[in-house]
C-alpha cells in the first residue's frame, strides 16, 4: 500500500519554484504557519495542495495518529531496548504518573538551586559542565543562546575527551569557587568520566578540601554515581525513559537552570509544552512538525537530496546546527526498519550548516551555483540579541531574507553563465519573535516532533543510536590490547601514535 503511496508522491507533477507565486498566488497563507512566537513559512519550496495531501495519505497509512499518541503515552516506542520515549512528559505533556514524577524531580532540582545560590555548598561563581552527547549539547546551546548577559555564574561546557578541551574550559576558574556538574545517564560513559577525574584532580591541587561535595551528579543511575563518590543529596535524577539528546529538559539541563534562573528554565519547558501540544492536537495541513517531515521526505526520496543546509541569522544560535546534527542523524541515521526489515529509501539526509552572515562568504557559493539541490532553512530573530546601533540587525535580516530569494529567483545570464544563477532551489525560514526561552523552547521541541514524523514516515526507530557502540568497543580492545588484531593500517598508526614503531 505504501508503494502505492510512494508512486502517487512521485507521480505529483513538480512546480516550477522560481514562478511558483505566480501560478499559485494563495501559497503563502496556505504554506505559513505561526505557533509558539515562531512563523513558518515554507512557500518557498516545491510543496502543493497536491503534494500535501498525497504525504497526509501516507501519513494516514503509516498509522501516524496512533504512533504519535503512544508518544505521548508513554508506550513502548523504541522496540529495541523497550522503552517509552518520554521527553515530553519532562515539560508536562504526557501520561499522568510521568508528567508527576518528572515534576517531582523538577522540584528536587530546584530545591538544589535554591541551596546554591544560599551558599549552603559554600561559594560558588563558577559551574563547569561535563558530559558528551545530549548531556553536552542540550546545555551548552541554552546558555551560549541565553546566558550571555546572565550575569550569574560563568559557565563552561566540556564534552570533548582532548585535554585541551579541559583546559580551555577551566583556565580563568578559581577550583575554591567552582561546582562540578558531572552529566551521565549511565555514570560510565568513558569520555565524562575522564574528564570528571581531571576535574576531580584539578580541585585537589587547588586545594579544595572536600572535592567530592563540589559535585552534583545528573543521572539516570543513581547507583553508579553514588559508588563514584557523589553524596545522594547531591544526585539529581532523570528517568531511564528520557533519551540522551532529548534531556536537556531534565536534570540535565541543571547548568542552564541554575545559570540562567529557575523562572528562564520554567519558560523553556513551557515553549516547548506549547509546541507538544501544537503536535498532538493539530491536523495534519497545519501541524508544523509534520510539514517540515512531509518536505524533508520529498527532498530526500523525490529529489534525492542527500543533505540539508540550515542557517541561523543569529549569534545567539551558533549552536543550533551541531544541536540538530546529533538529534536527527542519531535519530534517523539508520537502514533497518522497526520491523528488522532494510530501508526502502534514503533515511536522514546529512545536516550541516552555520552562521550567517559568515556562511555566505563560505559556502553559499556552492547553494547557489554548485552542482547539488540542497535544501536550505533559514533561522533569524525579529527581535535583535544587542543594542548596537539598529543597521547591524536590519543588515543581518536583509542578508538573511535576499538569500532565500535568490536561491528561488536566479537569474538568467547567456552572455556570461558564470554570473548565471539557476534558481529554483529551495528553502524555509523560520522567524522567530525573539531568541527567548519561551521561543526557543518551541523550536527546539519542533525539530523533536520533526525528527519524530521523520521516522514514523519511513517506519524505523528514532530512539535507539547503535552505530556510536562499535567504535567505543574497539577503542577499548585498543586501549588493552594494542594494536594486534587489527587491520595492518590501523596496527601501524597504533603503533606510530603511541610510540611502539621501530
């Protein structure tokens, strides 16, 4: 059935973009949509009212409506390690003995706030991070996006296993004065745990006298951090159902609700409850989740686009494009189905991106006159994150919203085609009222519920991330066994790394 599908998407006959407004003047109502102080608007791209309902047929055959409840269930929806997937019930959406229990620790986690900022741990003016993956990510966006005039503690994220990372991250940080945020679900990921002993290390030779009360330990693990050493006072849990990049909204995102206040983080969660409940209750021609995945699936299984581009006209969202890189190729970087079954198409396309204005001097070369059909999204602030003078703002919107046209208009140049410009290349903008946790709470839970429809779409598993297991494993057999065993290449560079060539 779903071949049948396939065939009526394809069978869909292509606009052509660069006339599209004039051929079909009622798109940009049909094709914008505002939720949450964020306006889509996706008129720039090949989706029609044809198209449109052909993806809501296939929507309908893959069963999303009853995908997208156990979601909010919280049934088993990752089959393979027989979890829920209850991210959501962490900002007050889901089943009810979630949503309470995810409340519940909420309050332990604010009550700890509390104790800080009383002093009760003794002074503190710095908080360094340490974790890898979502347990990085998540919190070094949030204050990098909202922490800039804060003003409460200096905060430091480090997720790399290099020392230099290290010591980059604590360089101006008084060991007297800092608390360890050590972040975790399973309290032996290898990297944190390195790092969390030079941590440890640090604050000894600066003369901290009890380092292991410096520490507050985000989990799912109680256990493990308790055997490392952390006082239970001092463990801030999260439920073993919260997966890696979806936990910022958890414990996990203590840093932020302690560097930016307790009321910043509650308006985080609420942004992102807002666009939950955007997801679960809206139909399918104005569910804001759901139209981005239908254009993602037309992109990557019509058009064959292998990668997307996305662009955030903001300082404040530099971040942003390596945030969405783990959560939608770790999501939906696979080849087998739910059912065991291989892939019947292209899965995730790669995501990659940057900051604008800088990326137009970089690679928007490429968008505009390369070879490659690439998608692009377009992430700019209304409101400005400065009080330089107004021409600054006005020139980084003005950038922003001329890129989106040229890509669509092109222009024709016969007497000189390498000033011609193609056009017909697509791309979205989201225009967001301002970068505040509000907003950036509901767009950070839309590209959840993005990457979510993704994968109902093409029926696999968003929720597992096996393919990070192999490498781990090996390094370790490195780490105890040297290079015999191995392929001769990579014997060789063991050895010349770490010294064994003769």
């Amino acid at each position: 059935m779903t071949d049948i599908m396939w065939e009526a998407i394809r069978a869909v006959a292509e606009p052509d973009l660069k006339s599209i407004f004039d051929t079909d003047p009622g798109r940009l109502d049909r094709l914008t949509l505002t939720v949450a102080g964020l306006r889509f608007d996706w008129s720039k791209t090949h989706m029609t009212g044809a198209l449109m309902t052909a993806f809501e047929r296939l929507a309908e055959a893959r069963n999303f409506t009853a995908h997208r409840d156990a979601l909010f269930s919280g049934a088993v929806v990752n089959p393979t390690e027989g979890r829920a997937a209850e991210h959501c019930a962490e900002r007050g959406e889901g089943a009810a003995d979630s949503v309470a229990h995810a409340k519940m620790l909420h309050y332990r986690m604010r009550a700890l706030i509390d104790a800080i900022e009383a002093e009760a741990l003794g002074p503190v003016r710095h908080i360094l991070h340490i974790g890898i993956g979502g347990s990085a990510l998540g919190p070094d966006l949030l204050m990098d996006a909202l922490g800039r005039d804060a003003g409460r503690y200096d905060v430091a994220v480090v997720s790399n296993v290099d020392g230099c990372a290290f010591e980059e991250a604590v360089k101006n940080f008084d060991p007297q004065a800092t608390l360890l945020a050590v972040a975790s679900k399973t309290f032996t990921t290898t990297e944190t745990m390195l790092n969390a002993r030079s941590a440890i290390n640090w604050m000894i030779e600066g003369e901290v006298d009890d380092p292991y009360g410096r520490v507050i330990a985000l989990t799912a693990s109680p256990d493990k951090a308790i055997e490392w050493g952390v006082d239970e006072t001092r463990i801030l849990p999260f439920s073993e159902t919260v997966g890696g990049r979806y936990s910022l909204w958890s414990s996990i995102g203590f840093p932020a609700a302690l560097g930016l206040g307790w009321d910043a983080f509650e308006s985080l969660l609420e942004g992102a409850a807002e666009m939950d409940r955007h997801f679960r209750l809206s139909p399918p021609e104005k569910n804001a989740p759901l139209i981005a995945a239908f254009i993602d699936q037309y992109y990557a299984r019509v058009k064959a686009c292998q990668t997307r581009g996305l662009f955030a006209y903001d300082e404040r969202l530099r971040l942003l494009p390596s945030y969405l890189q783990q959560l939608e190729m770790e999501s939906n970087g696979k080849s087998v189905k739910v059912d065991g079954s291989p892939v019947d198409g292209p899965t995730a396309p790669v995501t990659w991106g940057g900051v604008g204005t800088d990326a137009q001097h970089a690679v928007f070369q490429l968008l505009h006159q390369g070879t490659h059909l690439i998608p692009v999204e377009f992430i700019a602030s209304i409101e400005p994150g400065h009080a330089l003078d107004p021409a600054h703002h006005a020139a980084l919107l003005t950038n922003c919203f001329a890129q989106g046209a040229a890509l669509m208009r092109g222009r024709d140049n016969a007497g000189d085609p390498a000033r011609a410009y193609p056009g017909g290349r697509p791309s979205t903008t989201i225009l967001m009222e301002d970068v505040a946790p509000h907003t950036l709470g509901a767009l950070l839970a839309f590209y959840e519920h993005r990457t979510f429809a993704n994968a109902v779409l093409m029926e696999i598993n968003p929720f597992d991330q096996f393919g990070v297991e192999l490498g781990k494993e090996i390094a370790k057999a490195i780490e105890k066994d040297g290079p015999s065993g191995f392929d001769p290449s990579t014997s060789a560079l063991i050895d010349l790394a770490m010294g064994n060539d003769d």
